[in-house]
C-alpha cells in the first residue's frame, strides 16, 4: 500500500474506530465509558510519536479491506534484550453477532 498524508489519516480515524468499539462492547482496555472518537483519535496520536521515535511496532488487521484489529509492539527494551518485544495493546472489534446473541 502507498502511504500518504490521506490514507494515514484514514487509518489512524479506523484504528481509533477499533478502539472506541472496544470500550463501547465493555472490554476492559484501560479506557471508560463514555467514550469518545476524539479521545480515541488523541490516543492513537500518541502512539503515532512512540512509532516515530522507533519506540512501537503498530499493526492493523483487515478483513475485506476494512481494519478490524490492531496490536503495539513495545521495542523500548533493555539493552540485554534487542530481540524481544513487548506486546502493550492487541484489540480488534467485536463481532456483532456473537454480542447480539451473547447473554447479558
């Protein structure tokens, strides 16, 4: 895929769609309802300047073209351990199927 400013752009408005579906389906993820795109997209900003600093590996998963899931890498390890990484968030959207079957 080429990269530009707009497909970015899109990508971090998608990856915080993953985000917000998390917490609305009540999944424990450091975050509380209510929860809003915009903290979503604050959020992912943030994260944007840990993968540019060279800090975080930041990985989205699709299905049929759309981002459904993602998941950081922490790289910031010690010295002793340049080939380990840490996984720090890994979360994808629920399927609304299963949540409109689950018992509540």
């Amino acid at each position: 895929m080429l990269w530009t400013r707009r497909s970015r752009t899109a990508c971090w408005i998608k990856l915080a769609e993953v985000l917000v579906d998390c917490v609305e389906g009540g999944a424990s993820v450091n975050f509380m309802a209510p929860f809003w795109h915009e903290e979503a997209l604050a959020f992912f900003r943030k994260v944007a300047g840990s993968v540019a600093a060279g800090d975080t590996v930041l990985l989205g998963a699709r299905l049929d073209g759309r981002i459904v899931g993602t998941v950081q890498l922490g790289l910031d390890t010690p010295p002793n351990q340049p080939h380990r990484a840490d996984i720090r968030k890994c979360w994808c959207i629920a399927p609304r199927a299963a949540m409109a079957s689950a018992p509540r």
